[in-house]
C-alpha cells in the first residue's frame, strides 16, 4: 500500500478513535463539585454532565449550585445535535423545572431542552477560531416562576483535534554563514506554528527535520536551528545552496500533519585565498617622452576572493632605485598601473627590470599565508623623435620705429635634442603677422623688418616664430616673440583745440 494512503487511513483511524472517547466522555464524565453562597437548605440536587436519565453525578452539599466545566470536541458533525451535558435539580418533582441557558452562543450554537436540562451543540465548531464559551444556567419552578437554583455560570470548552498543520508563517528563509566555518555553527532558526492546543496531546507539538541539504546543514528537531554539518564548505567551490525543512506534529510520529519551508543559504566569502598574477613575466616597451603620471603598462593579480577579500595593493620591490617608476592600484579593475615619476632619457638608460609584488589588503587569521604574489616586469625604453627646443620659451625684442626696412630686430634658437641633431628650420606663424610686419630667416631664426613702423599706430607686436626639424616636419616647436616699437621724436606738439582772443585797442600792457 502506498505510503499516502496508509497516512490517510491512519488520520481517519485517529479522528473516529477521539469521536470514540469523546463520546465516552460525555457519558461518563465525573465533574468537578463547587459551592456557591446560596443560603438554602434541603436534599436537591443539581447535576451537569451528560449522563442517561435518572444517573446521579453530584450531589449538591445543603447549599448552592454543584457544578463543573463541560466538554465537546471540535469539528464533530453528524445526523443530530451533539449532546454536550445536562443539567438537573432535585429541588422540584413532577417535572416541574424549567431550564434555560445565556450567554455566549445561547440559542445559536447551543440550545437546552428545557425539560430535561440536555444542552446540544447545534454546529460544528472550530477550536482555533474560539476555545471557550461562557454561559449562564438558569432552572425555575414552571409553575411559580421563581429560581430554583442561584444562576451560575459555566464553561463549555471546545476539545481539539488534530486538524491544522504546522506553517512556517515567515518562509521562505534567506540566510548567510561565512565558509570555512566549524561544524556545528549555527546558521538560522526557522520555527513553524500550530494552530491546534498545545496543551492537549500532541496535536502542537513539532519535530523539525531536513529533507534537502544534506550532509551539508542539519536542523534541530526540538529547535529547528539549522547548523553547518560538513567541514571546509569552500565558497569557490559552491556558494549558494537551497534547505527544506520539515515541521510535523503529533510529535512526528506517523500520521501527524506536516509542513515545510525552505532555506535559502549563501556561503559568505572570507579571505582564504592568496592573489596571484596571471602571468610571471611582463614586459613593456616605453617610450622616452610619455609623460609624467602617465599609464606605460598594467599588471593583473587575480584573487578567487571576492568584494573587500579580493582586493589587493601594488609595490615595486627591486630594481628601481632611483625613483623612476611608481605603481597604483586601479580600484575598478583592481590592476597594477604602471607609470612614471621621473622623465626617461633612452641616452642614459635604455633598459629596466623590476620586480612587483601584490598583497591583499585584508588578512584573515583562519586563513595560511601568505596573503602575496610576485612577478617580474621588464622594460624597454624607445627612443623618440623629439621636437625641437627653443632656447627660451618668450623672447622680447626692440626697435625704434623709424628703423630701416631689413633692419635685424633679434635671434631666435633652437635645437634638436635628439642625438641625430637634425638641423632646424624657423617660421613665422602669419596668423599672428597678418600685415606681414616681419620676416625671418629660415637657417639662422634671424627676424628683420619687412615693413615701417608707426609706434603711434602699433606700440607692441607679437608673433609666433615655429622652429621644425628638417628630417621631420611633424617635429615641430613654437615660442613667442613680443616685439616692443620704440619712440622716437617724430611729431610736433599741437594744442587740442583752437583758440581765439578779442583785445581793445586802448588796452594796457598786462591787462
């Protein structure tokens, strides 16, 4: 037989055994005797309880109700209302008592013969939804009207069965453990509920236990904390892993209800692995004008860590001792940037070779060392064509304005700083010489007049003299030539304005 259906038959086995007692129960219930402050006296009698016609269950001790709680089991629904107890007094014969019940579910969802005093429940009830219900019993003379009794209240308490699995109301779970951790540690705890009585059999009472994730995690059964059950859970190897744990009832023996959630857990990273370079040798080739802080070349360590783990700083080591190379850590891409802090001169030293070193930033004392890698980095310096130098970055140069034309005004110099010392060509820029004021001789950098001056039209002058290599005219150099006109004693003085004066003809010396 399937195990599902050997399940169902043993639930249904279960529910028909607790009718069973429950109706036992209400046949032969002994109930608890109390007393209330009623002053009357006599051999009556009150009975509560669900017994046959005529069965004596208390007696009442010459004053007030004896009385007691009463019971009827949930979800129980048959062809008649089920009888819940009766209630009786002695005090009156002939069948001269009336019963009536108030309170909660008077009438509704119970109701009392009021004869015999049975009282049924006419629904089906949920214990989970209300456990108890408080009610008032009355018993009166039918002919007089007046109480027999004192009124008194009483309980009539729902008994459970077991009819709710167990939920894990907060699932699915996520949850994250650090690898490497021991055995034994502890990950989460996820607890189900039961909406059956916990106090009541075992209905409530849970069993945790793990039907997916083994050997790796195991769950306490009484606590349901889950726990690393493998050593040496390696993230690089695995990192996420998917739990499902079982809640069952009834202790979790067969035939109890079961739920289950599941478990989400990543294994979190620590630093447990060493940086390494994915090659042992690099080299590069620089060439003699990169500029200062620029990139000449990168190095690459790569770490199966990740986030801050991964992370790791770059140092030259040997073979730079003066200074000339620096190495920063791109903190994106995490490589070694090559780069320069002194200028390279390919006359001096064309060749260098360095040895670099990663280190992880973060250490992790669980962790064997060490935490570092090397890698050599070989360089080769290129010499460049580099342009021509001016012997001055400005030049300032005079020449009195009534100066002949060829007149020379001054030198300009410049000079190839490569060893093939190619010889240089000068050039005015005549974007800055528009009225072709200047020439300049294209050996020597030597500037003449080409046109007259007028100081009082043009006081300064300034050009832009180009000095190219002959071999390469893509090498090319600018300075600037500010060039001052000075005064010379050219024009007579002349009043702003014309004046005129009117004299008498009498008129005296100094008036």
């Amino acid at each position: 037989m399937p195990k599902r259906s050997q399940e169902m038959l043993m639930d249904l086995w279960l529910s028909l055994l607790l009718v069973w007692i429950t109706c036992v129960l209400s046949v032969s219930m002994t109930p608890i005797i109390g007393q209330s402050k009623s002053t009357q006296t006599g051999g009556s009698a009150v009975v509560a309880s669900g017994v046959g016609e005529g069965q004596r269950l208390l007696s009442r001790a010459k004053r007030g109700w004896v009385w007691n709680q009463m019971f009827v089991l949930e979800e129980f629904s048959g062809p008649d209302p089920i009888l819940v107890g009766r209630l009786h007094t002695d005090k009156v014969e002939n069948d001269t008592a009336r019963y009536s019940l108030s309170g909660e579910g008077a009438g509704t969802i119970f109701a009392i013969n009021e004869k015999t005093g049975d009282i049924h429940a006419m629904k089906r009830l949920d214990r989970e939804e209300k456990a108890e219900y408080t009610l008032t019993a009355k018993v009166t003379n039918a002919i007089t009207g007046q109480l027999l009794e004192p009124m008194t209240e009483f309980i009539i308490k729902v008994q459970d069965i077991n009819d709710n699995a167990p939920k894990f109301t907060e699932g699915p779970y996520h949850a994250a453990v650090e690898e490497m951790s021991a055995v034994g540690t502890s990950v989460i705890t996820v607890t189900a509920t039961d909406a059956d009585d916990p106090v009541y059999g075992n209905s409530a009472k849970l069993v945790y236990s793990i039907l997916e994730g083994q050997p790796y995690f195991s769950v306490d059964p009484n606590s349901a904390t889950i726990r690393i059950a493998l050593h040496g859970m390696d993230r690089e190897m695995r990192e996420d892993y998917q739990v499902v744990i079982q809640a069952k009832d009834m202790g979790g023996h067969m035939g109890g209800l079961s739920g289950t959630t599941t478990v989400s857990i990543t294994l979190q990273d620590i630093n447990d692995n060493p940086p390494k370079f994915s090659k042992s040798l690099y080299e590069f080739v620089i060439p003699e004008d990169l500029p200062l802080g620029k990139e000449g070349g990168k190095v690459k360590a790569n770490d199966r860590d990740i986030g801050e783990n991964a992370k790791s700083t770059y140092s030259i080591i040997e073979g730079d001792d003066q200074g000339v190379f620096e190495i920063i850590t791109n903190a994106t891409t995490q490589e070694g940037i090559l780069q320069l802090r002194k200028p390279l001169d390919y006359e001096s030293k064309r060749n260098y070779t360095l040895k670099v070193e990663a280190t992880n930033i973060r250490s992790e004392p669980r962790s064997n060392g060490p935490f570092k890698d090397t890698a050599t980095v070989k360089i080769v310096v290129e010499d460049s064509d580099e342009p021509p130098v001016f012997s001055k970055p400005m030049y300032l140069l005079e020449v009195d304005e009534n100066a002949p034309i060829n007149k020379i005004i001054g030198t300009v110099t410049a000079r190839d700083p490569d060893a093939t010392g190619s010889p240089i060509r000068y050039f005015i820029d005549r974007h800055t010489d528009l009225e072709r004021q200047f020439n300049i001789n294209v050996d020597n950098g030597r500037i003449t007049l080409a046109k007259p001056l007028d100081r009082e039209t043009d006081m300064w002058h300034n050009i832009t003299v180009t000095a190219t290599e002959v071999r390469n005219h893509s090498q090319i150099s600018r300075a600037v030539v500010a060039i001052r006109v000075m005064d010379i004693n050219d024009n007579a003085p002349e009043f702003a304005t014309e004046y005129e004066a009117f004299l008498c003809e009498n008129g005296k010396p100094g008036q």
